[in-house]
C-alpha cells in the first residue's frame, strides 16, 4: 500500500557499503495483516534483511480476495536497498 514506510536503511549497513535486494513471503490475513514473515532471497546482509522484515511486519496490504470476499493468501516483497552516491 503506499502508506507503509519503506525500510530504514541500516547505519551499520551503510558504513559498510552494503546493497542488494530482499525478498520477503508474508502471509496475509483477510484483514491485511501480515501474519508470518520469511526471507524468500537474502540480499546477502543480515543487516538489510532484518530491516526489511522489521519494516514489513509494520505494514498493511489490500488482501486477496475470492468470488469478491477478502481472503488470507501468500505474497513475496521485494525490497532494494540502494547507496545513492
């Protein structure tokens, strides 16, 4: 949803010049609640993953829905963490 604030970038994980891409699978609730967080692709920082699963536990999503009733269902994330010089 374009309310949820993206992922902070973590300072220890910029000093170190760390960047790349998480994928999280969250399940989703009927409600949009995120109920179960995993990391689908590690960008190959713990530092950046936990940011992402942090940020993403916080969100809302539009949930899924089936003959026009909100249902519960998976979704992978995708967030990039960028350096911008």
């Amino acid at each position: 949803m374009a309310s949820n604030r993206p992922p902070r970038y973590p300072e220890s994980a910029r000093r170190r010049g760390d960047q790349g891409r998480v994928i999280v699978r969250v399940s989703v609730s009927a409600e949009g609640e995120p109920l179960t967080l995993s990391i689908a692709h590690s960008s190959g920082s713990t530092a950046l993953d936990e940011a992402a699963l942090s940020a993403v536990r916080q969100w809302r999503f539009v949930p899924a829905s089936q003959a026009g009733h909100p249902v519960a269902a998976q979704a992978e994330v995708p967030i990039v963490f960028r350096l911008e010089n």
